[in-house]
C-alpha cells in the first residue's frame, strides 16, 4: 500500500470514527441533561469525564486530517476536504461524502444539546446565587434612597 492511499484510508477510519463518537456524544449530552434536572452530581462528573475523553479523541482526529490535507498539499479547511474525497474511487468517495455530511449534523446537534446544558447550569447557577443571597442582585430589592 502506497503513502498515498495508507493517509486515504487513515482519512476513510478516522470520519467514521468520528460518526460513531458524535453519536456517543449526543447521547451522553441528552444523559447528562437529565442528571442535571436530577442534580446527581456523582453521574454528572462521571459523564463529564467521557464526554472530555470522546472530545479529545475526535480533536486529535481532526488534527490528523489537517496534516493529511497538508501532506496533499491542500488547505486545511472543508472545502480542502471536499477535494480529497475525489481522490478516492468513486463509491468510497461518495460513502465518505455521505458520512461526512452526517458528521455534520451530528456535530450541529451535539451543538445544540451542550447549549441547552449550558442554559440550565446558568438557571441553576443563578438560583443557587439568588438563594444564597449572593449580593449581586441586592440592588433590585434593597430600599434605594434617592
């Protein structure tokens, strides 16, 4: 096996693996969103911690095909990408298309779920400050003398 095609196929496994860590992603993001309706502190560190270990995973991968990009003498960028696809024969090209546009939406929609977990640590974080009288919104219902 060529150089060429050994980075080709490092390219194919790595945007499947992708997929298949997004998908654990997104599962682990809508989990964690109901522990921390439950505030199960406990199972919140313990999906944290997978959810830093798949994104660490999934950032070195996307470092990888950056210097695949680069070895081919491309940008590192999408529309770089694109142009590698083509240099695989056709139905595997189209496959890796295929499961790169999924890739997409899955990333979009583990987007979507960390921003929603986000929004409900903030309520919480503000409720906790509100009943541990915090100090910071001690304007709004203190008697202000004019």
């Amino acid at each position: 096996m060529s150089k060429r095609e050994q980075l080709l196929k490092v390219v194919e496994q790595d945007v499947q693996l992708d997929c298949t860590d997004y998908l654990s992603l997104r599962d682990l993001m809508q989990g964690l969103y109901q522990q921390l309706l439950e505030r199960n502190s406990p199972q919140i560190d313990q999906l944290n911690a997978q959810v830093v270990t798949l994104i660490d995973q999934v950032r070195l991968r996307a470092q990888r095909r950056s210097k695949i990009l680069t070895a081919f003498a491309f940008a590192p960028d999408n529309a770089a990408l694109q142009q590698l696809f083509l240099q695989f024969p056709p139905s595997r090209g189209d496959a890796l298309r295929h499961a790169w546009a999924q890739l997409a939406q899955l990333v979009a929609q583990c987007k979507q779920l960390n921003e929603r977990n986000g929004k409900l640590l903030a309520m919480h974080n503000d409720i906790l400050s509100q009943l541990l009288g915090d100090g910071r919104d001690a304007p709004l219902y203190t008697p202000q003398f004019f």
